[in-house]
C-alpha cells in the first residue's frame, strides 16, 4: 500500500471539484473541450497603428504632483 501525502489528497480534491464544476457548467468534459479550442483557436484582432506618440514633457505631466515639478 503506497501512503498519499497530504499534498496529493488536496491535488485530488482540487482536480474533483475542477471535474465537478465543468460537468455543472458544460455537461461534459468534450464540451469544455470545444469551447476552449474554440477560444484558443480564434484569430487574433490585430489592431492598426496608431502612429507616432507624443511624449510629454520631462517637466511636468498631467498626473504629476504639484510639488514634484
């Protein structure tokens, strides 16, 4: 007989209660499955440049405090 540390019994208690809340929200573990392909697998919204960005001065910005300069 092999003796399960406590570290290992919370791993299983943490690895039920992700089982029991993907069987809850999405009935079966193939559900969850296409979905987060589904989500993985989207493409990518690239969005354009928005060209040069001005930088504020070294001497003061709008969030700057007062007595900082």
């Amino acid at each position: 007989m092999t003796a399960v540390t406590v570290p290992k019994i919370q791993q299983l208690l943490t690895t039920q209660q992700l089982l029991t809340d993907v069987l809850h929200r999405y009935g079966s573990v193939d559900a969850f499955l296409v979905r987060l392909r589904g989500a993985l697998d989207a493409p990518t919204v690239e969005l354009p440049d928005a060209g040069p960005y001005e930088l504020e001065p070294e001497s003061g910005g709008r969030h700057r405090r007062p007595d900082m300069g």
